[in-house]
C-alpha cells in the first residue's frame, strides 16, 4: 500500500509541475477555447467541456498503458 501512495504522490508531483509548466508556455488549461464561460450582470456560469475532454483521454492513456504492462 505504501507503494501505491507513494506513486500516487508522484504522479500528482508530475501533473501539478506540467500544470506550471504549461501555464508559464501560455497554454492555459482550464480555459481552452470550446470551454463554456456564460457571464450575465447577476452571475456567471463556466463549465470547462474540452478540459474534461483531455483530461479524460489523458488519464485513459495512463491507464491503458500501466494496464498493458
């Protein structure tokens, strides 16, 4: 088990310096063009659609790959 959560703890490690790294690059994830960002006087509503589409197929690739091995 602990290895388990030591992986774990690296791969966030990894994901949140891709974050940082994709952020100083200029590519902002979370608000990628297709993202849905409604703003009215009284509120605003943003539902990040393609974000979820690439993380989705991001974490299916890892999981396809650590599944093949």
């Amino acid at each position: 088990m602990g290895r388990y959560l030591i992986g774990a703890g690296l791969l966030l490690l990894i994901a949140g310096a891709l974050f940082i790294l994709a952020e100083k690059l200029g590519i902002h994830v979370g608000r990628l063009p297709g993202d849905i960002r409604i703003e009215g006087k009284r509120g605003s509503f943003y539902f990040p659609i393609v974000t979820c589409l690439l993380i989705s197929a991001v974490l299916t690739l890892v999981s396809w790959f650590f599944r093949s091995r």
